[in-house]
C-alpha cells in the first residue's frame, strides 16, 4: 500500500468509518459475521490487516472485530485507501435504497451524472449549487463528488474486465474515462494493479455483452415479470413468462445509440444476467443503472416486510408474498405515456393503443418492421391532436399525451435530488388531463418515489375492502373510499408503494 494510501486509513475520520465500538459498529460486525444479505450494500468492511474491502456477504473467513472498519459507501472505503475484494466484488452490491438528499445525490452521480458533464453544470440542472453537493456528500459519505464518480467508473470497468471480452480502450471509455491513460493511472493509484491483472477468461459473444445485477433476496421475480408481461408494449417489449426460462426482451434508444437488452433470473446467485447488444456499448453505464431501476435492484425486502407486517390488515400478505417489488421502467416517458392511455380503460385496451402509437410514430429497428423504438417525446409533440385521436382515444386525451410530450421535452420527468413527491405530483397535475392517480403511478414506477399512492385506484379501494371483510370488518359496500384508503396506509409509510403493489398483484 501507497503512503498516500496508509496516510488515510490511520487519519479515518468518526464520520466516515463506523467502529466496531460503537453501537452500529457492533451491528454490522454481527451482520458481517452472519453474512447477512439485508446488509449488502448497506456497508463494506474495510480489514487492516489485508487492505481489502467487501461485502457482508463475502465468503473469505471473517476478520477479527478488531481490524475492521466500516463504511457506508464503496467510495468512502477507497478513499481510506482499501482496495476492493476480487471475491466478493464490491461493484456486484446493490445499492442502499435511501430517500434523503444525499443518498439521492449519490444515486445520480453513481449512476454516471458527472460522466459527460462537470459538477457545476450538473448542479446547476439539479437546482442545487456545487458547493452545497460537496458539503452533503462530504458530511453523509466523508468523500467528495469527484472521489464518488472516480471510484464508480473504476468498479464499472472493474465489473466489465471481469464480466466481459471487451477491448480495454472500449472498457475504459463505456466506464466515463476521457482516455486508457486515465484508466490505467487510477487503477494503478488506487488498486495497485494494472487492469489486466484483474481480467478474467470469458467466452467471447460477438453481437451482445453480458453482464450480472445484484440484488438482495428474496425476489419474487414470477410476479414481476408476470406484471411486465401484462403491460408489455407491442414491438418495444417482449415478455416470455415460462419458469426458469422467463425473460423480458426490449429495445432501446439511449443517447443517440439504439439496440436491444434481454433480463433473466439466476436464483442460486441472486442476481438477473442482462444481456446487451453490442451497439449500446458506449452507453452501458447509465443502461445498466436503468435496468437496475426497472427492476427494483436496490430494494431492502426484509426491511420493507418487517415495516409492512406490523399492520394486521396487510400482514397476511406480506408473509404470503415475499421478494415482491414495485417494477419501475426502462424510460420514463414510455411508463408516463402508458399511465395516461390507461386512464378508464382496461390495461388490456392501454396495451393495444400503445402499440397502436409505436406502429404510427415509432422508428422501425428491422426490415419486417417487427421491432419498434418508442416514440421520442419529440415525436409526439410534433404531432397533431387528429392523429394522435385516430389510434382510438379521445381528443381530450390526445392533447393530453401532447402536452406530456412538451413537459419531458423539458425535462419535466427528471426527478432532481431535492424534489420531494408533493412537488413532483403537483407538477404532472399542472398538466391538462393529469390527475393525482395518474400522477401518484408515474411517481411510483417512473420516478420511484416509494411513498407514492394513488389512493383513488378502485383496485386498491376493493382490495383493501376485501382485507378488512377477511379481518371480520362488516362493509355495506364492495370497495373502501378514497379517504379510508388514504387512511389506512397512513401505517404503510414511508413504503406505500410497495404495499400498493402487494395489494394490486395480491389483494
């Protein structure tokens, strides 16, 4: 280890490194010591004696409490100058599903946010100054933004070295990096190694890349793919819901770069293999942090079961379903589009519009014409109302996807680190033809607010009735009002969302 390196970890700050003296020190060791999955990503132990960060569920023989140090971030641990496990893998952990302004913060910038843009400009979109992102993340993480985005692109290519036979020189720039050099200098800094000393032997697929996401289990992947298959968007999304051989196809249009993805489950490893079409690689880092979106990666299901189950109303499902998430989507536009055509009708009926709308104004990927790019909200905004009206829906409502073209033109569905859910539901219902259920299911699967809820959804309104007649309740009625909905999810905070899903898919 560098003296740069050994200078940092004997100088570890209290706010950056959690000691195993300390009470929650003393939980993670335990956690650590019973490789508990709740914890991944959560913390990373960084061992003294070995200059080596993991996961809480690394396999190698557990250190003494004594000679760990813990660290709420991958970044944190780097910048006390350890290196990450090739084990374990660090950049295999999901996330820490967080909702405070740091953690939203460091989602962005994780996901690639300073990739292509400096940290003013980045700022300036997020309507924050950039002195004030370095003093959240200085406080919450003890690292800089510069220090965050440095150590995600080295895990990214790290991940891809390991995952992948892509060229170097491709690995370093899908990984944010201006240049090799660059690449080959932070690695050197910061492991000690030069990239290739970490590559492994992989078969070679000439037309896709394929790559592994962590989650934490359990994962109720049936019903999530059963869900998406539902909604499936006709020459956009295809969903093969079969067991093991379940998995969900797309295209995708990103930054300019168009090909497709595939989704599919490994149980025994706990995570979903995605693989990606070769012409997306210049796009892999923020493709990949999509997927994890749509798929819910990040989710804390032990944690939102326990905060769940303390109602007897909704615990008998919450025990019934475990694993389940909230599917989020791949564009945010696409799921905006679809939450507006199923206004008042059936999901069936949206499906069919839907595809209607890509037939018309979507970009042909084939020949036969059989797979389709959605529309661009610049597309739609071009438009007419006729035309739009003519694939079956009211006026109303064509102006209605019209204006919502114009608002993500915009960029009126980014959600920016300080927007809370009440700002973003009131800017959807601005919009003509918005209204909150509308804007509370956008909030959910688009912007993935996890309180969001549309208390005025009848399935809910039914499903929740139908918990309290099984709980011995008389109703007069087949379905509760908005308001005794509103009610009782009071209890379900701060994870609505989730118990929306449960009472949707389940109820």
């Amino acid at each position: 280890m560098n003296n740069k390196a050994e200078n940092r970890r004997t100088a570890l700050q209290p706010e950056n490194a959690v000691h195993p003296e300390q009470a929650r020190g003393q939980q993670y060791y335990k956690a650590l010591c019973a490789r508990d999955r709740r914890f991944d990503g959560v913390f990373f132990t960084g061992v003294l004696t070995t200059g080596i960060y993991c996961r809480p569920v690394c396999g190698v023989k557990t250190p003494r409490a004594a000679s760990c140090r813990f660290f709420h971030s991958a970044a944190a641990a780097e910048h006390a100058g350890f290196r990450p496990c090739l084990r374990c893998r660090p950049e295999l952990a999901p996330y820490a599903l967080q909702q405070n302004l740091a953690h939203r913060i460091w989602h962005q910038i994780a996901e690639g946010a300073l990739n292509q843009q400096s940290l003013e400009a980045y700022a300036a979109k997020a309507g924050l100054s950039s002195r004030q992102i370095r003093r959240v993340l200085l406080q919450e993480f003890g690292v800089s933004p510069v220090e965050l985005a440095q150590t995600q692109r080295l895990l990214f290519a790290k991940k891809l070295l390991q995952e992948t036979a892509m060229p170097v020189t491709d690995i370093a720039f899908a990984a944010g990096f201006g240049s090799l050099r660059r690449l080959n200098a932070l690695f050197a800094e910061r492991y000690q190694m030069t990239p290739g000393s970490v590559r492994r032997a992989r078969q070679h697929h000439p037309e896709s890349i394929v790559l592994r996401l962590a989650y934490r289990p359990p994962y109720d992947w049936e019903a999530v793919i059963r869900y998406l298959a539902f909604r499936a968007i006709p020459g956009v999304e295809t969903v093969t819901v079969s067991g093991t051989d379940s998995a969900y196809r797309r295209t995708v249009s990103l930054s300019g770069h168009q090909g497709s993805i595939c989704v599919k489950h490994d149980a025994a490893k706990s995570q979903l293999i995605l693989e990606v079409t070769n012409t997306l690689t210049p796009v892999l880092f923020p493709l990949m942090a999509r997927v994890r979106e749509q798929f819910d990666l990040e989710a804390s299901p032990l944690q939102i079961a326990d905060n769940l189950g303390n109602d007897p109303l909704i615990a008998p499902l919450v025990s019934a379903h475990p694993g389940w998430r909230v599917p989020g989507a791949f564009d945010h536009f696409e799921l905006a589009v679809r939450a507006v055509l199923g206004q008042q009708i059936s999901v069936a009926g949206a499906t069919t519009i839907a595809g209607r709308l890509v037939q018309r104004f979507g970009t042909a990927l084939d020949q036969q014409k059989t797979q389709f790019l959605f529309p661009s909200p610049q597309t739609i905004s071009a438009a007419s109302v006729s035309d739009i009206a003519a694939l079956g829906m009211p006026g109303k409502r064509a102006q209605t996807l019209i204006a919502l073209a114009q608002f993500a033109s915009h960029g009126g569905l980014v959600r920016k680190p300080g927007d809370t859910l009440e700002i973003c539901a009131a800017r959807l219902c601005e919009l003509p033809g918005i209204g909150p259920w509308t804007a509370h299911y956008v909030a959910m699967r688009a912007l993935r607010f996890t309180d969001a809820f549309p208390e005025g959804d009848l399935g809910l309104q039914k499903s929740l009735a139908t918990l309290k007649q099984a709980a011995g309740a008389e109703l007069p009625v087949l379905k509760c009002s908005a308001a005794e909905t509103l009610a009782a999810a009071e209890q379900w905070r701060p994870w609505r969302a989730y118990a929306a899903m449960l009472l949707w898919q389940f109820g």
